[in-house]
C-alpha cells in the first residue's frame, strides 16, 4: 500500500502516535582553519609595503543529544508500537518551535489520550492497547 494513504501492509488503518522529546546541545568539537592575507603599512622609506598576515578562526560546533531517560522510552515505543499497529513519530520540542509541552518526554495517541514522564513498558502497552480498542468499537 502507498505511504501516504493511510493504510499499512495488511490494508489495516494505520494509527499515529507522537513523542515530543527536548534534546540538549552538546559541544561536539571546534573547528578551526586559517587565512593568508596582506596588511598594507607605511614603509620606512616612503611609499606603502604588504605584509603577509595570516589569521586563524576558530568556531565551536555543536549536535543535539537526547537525555540518556528520554532515549530509553523512545526505543521501547518504537518497539512497542508497531506490535498494535501505530506509527511512531518523535518529534524534538528544541528544534521545533511553538510546541507547548511541560514535561518530556510525552506520548500522545491520535485520539488525544497521552502519558507524561518516563513510564514503563506496560502503561505504554496499556494505553496504546485502550486506544486500538476503542478505535475498533468507533469501526463497527
């Protein structure tokens, strides 16, 4: 079946749920390189001379790293959820802006119902689990 359609392999409608996660910076290194250039001065006999300059700059990059607790849930969701049928999008609050989230890391199903905070396996399951059902009742 297409991607996009709405429907996964077995011609089952596909259900969504989203995790809003806030990652952190972290210095990932510095990256430095240098420059030849010409400084003009006064000569001391008159006249103008060039000087060889050469210039170093430095700039620090950085990467965006998950908290070691949000990482965690996030793995055990993307290997729960597609055991009932969901598709997992993670979503980074740092990244993204105007997503009004308080605490991280937090899963939200496509009916509205979520979980905030790190939580265990079996909620997860729970929840996802009372959202396929009630999915089906609202099909029959």
């Amino acid at each position: 079946m297409k991607s996009g359609s709405g429907l996964d392999e077995t011609g089952m409608e596909s259900r969504r749920i989203t995790v809003y996660v806030r990652s952190a910076k972290k210095v990932a290194g510095a990256e430095e390189w240098g420059e030849w250039g010409y400084v003009i001065s006064p000569g001391l006999r008159g006249g103008y001379r060039l000087i060889p300059d050469y210039k170093t700059h430095a700039e620090v990059t950085y990467e965006n790293v998950l908290p070691e607790d949000q990482e965690k849930f996030v793995e055990m969701v993307k290997a729960v959820a597609p055991r009932l049928g969901f598709d997992v999008e993670i979503i980074d609050c740092a990244r993204r802006r105007g997503v009004r989230i308080k605490k991280f890391p937090t899963l939200v199903v496509d009916s509205g119902k979520k979980i905030e905070g790190v939580v265990s396996e079996e909620q997860v399951e729970s929840l996802l689990a009372r959202a396929k059902l009630t999915s089906s009742r609202k099909q029959v």
